[in-house]
C-alpha cells in the first residue's frame, strides 16, 4: 500500500507570492491533518480535514487554507508569502474521524524556501 | 494552553538503553504519542499509550501515568539507526485528531 504522498517535495518562492501544496492520504484514509515543521517552532498543526470539512483548525493565520476533495487528497494554500513561512509542511492522514489512536501517518513533507 | 516538556538531547551508546521522559500540561488530555523522526525524513508513529501503564513493542516501550502527567519511552538494545529525533504528542478529547507535539529530543548512539 502507498504511504502519503506530497508534492512538490521543495520549493523556492520569494515574499509576496503564493503557494500550493499537495498531499494523497493513504488508500482508504479519508482523515488529512497538515503540521508546519521549524526549528524554532516544532511540529506545529494547522488544520484536519476529514469528509471534505475542516474539522479543527490551528492557531494560524487566515493566510493558510486548505482544503480536501472527494477522493481524500488535500491541498493546502499559503498567500502572500512571509519569510517565517519557510517551513517543512507536513501532511498526515488516519482512517477515519476518531480512529486509531493517536497514530498517524505522514508523509515526507513539502520543504518551502521562502526568499 | 498545553505545554510538553522533554529533554532536547541525549546521547547513549550502541546497545543500551534510554529513557526520554516526556511531562505535558494540558486540559481534557485524551492520550500520549511516539514519533521518531530521521533527518529529512517522514515522522513515524512508535506508540501510543491512552491508560496508565507500559506499552511494549519490540525494542520500544512507553509509558503513562496520568496522574502525574509524565510518560516515557524507553528505547532498549540501542542500534546505530536509532539515532534521531524523538517527539512525544498529546491528544486531548474532542479533537482527537489533532496533535500537540513537544520539541523534540536528539537521540545520538555511539558506537
């Protein structure tokens, strides 16, 4: 079984621009969480969609967005790109609402250079 | 808010063993996470514990107590390939789904 796909893996943007990022959860799995990795910051968790509806959302700002199709694969947007946007974006995806734990399974992130 | 404490370094050599103590602050606290994390790479589910007590696969092991708002995973037979990041991760009811992590601990084994 594939494990949760992201693409691009790295990308250069500069200050202004916007981005898009992709991520194909897990065959079956219909639940995709997004975390921004930094050094500064740690794993920190920006939003988890499940049946297409953003079920929880993190402390950021109205910048980023996602959002998940009918098929589970989510997007997520980041405009008006900041310097502190540089990042490791990380998608995870589970089985269902609810399920398993705690366990998630990610994948190997998106690294944006914002410049 | 929630807060996870848990050492940013520690350095064994091959074959011991570790312990790498994770302590949290959180309200409606669900359950306590594992992630390994090699550089570059996806993080990685270890284990997950929701009730006081051990949890035990292979090599790893975690535990919980709840009471203190303290776990630990202990690492055993430490080989070269251990060598990476450690997260722990709180779950809190309601939002299951959504992880807190803490900081990260620098695993280093030496030969």
């Amino acid at each position: 079984k594939a494990g949760v796909t992201q693409t691009p893996r790295y990308l250069i943007k500069t200050r202004g621009q916007q981005v898009t990022l992709s991520c194909s959860p897990i065959s079956g799995h219909r639940s995709v969480s997004w975390y921004q990795q930094t050094p500064g910051q740690g794993l920190q968790f920006l939003f988890e969609y499940f049946s297409e509806t953003q079920r929880n959302k993190g402390n950021f700002p109205g910048r980023f967005s996602g959002r998940q199709f009918s098929n589970s694969r989510s997007e997520m947007n980041v405009s008006t790109l900041e310097l502190g946007d540089s990042a490791l974006y990380l998608c995870a995806s589970r089985p269902a609402a609810g399920s398993g734990g705690g366990e998630l399974f990610f994948g190997e992130g998106s690294r944006l250079t914002v410049l | 808010g929630q807060s996870l404490e848990q050492p940013s370094e520690v350095t064994a050599v091959e074959g011991a063993i570790v312990q790498i103590n994770c302590t949290y602050q959180t309200s409606g606290f669900y359950g306590l996470s594992w992630y390994q994390q090699h550089d570059g790479g996806a993080p990685t589910f270890l284990s997950y514990n929701a009730l006081d007590g051990l949890e035990e696969t292979g090599r790893f092991s975690s535990f919980l107590s709840r009471s203190d708002s303290y776990g630990y995973l202990l690492l055993q037979e430490l080989q070269m390939k251990d060598s990476a990041s450690y997260f722990c991760a709180v779950s809190r009811s309601g939002s299951a789904r959504q992880l807190t992590f803490g900081s990260g601990t620098q695993l280093t084994v030496l030969p």
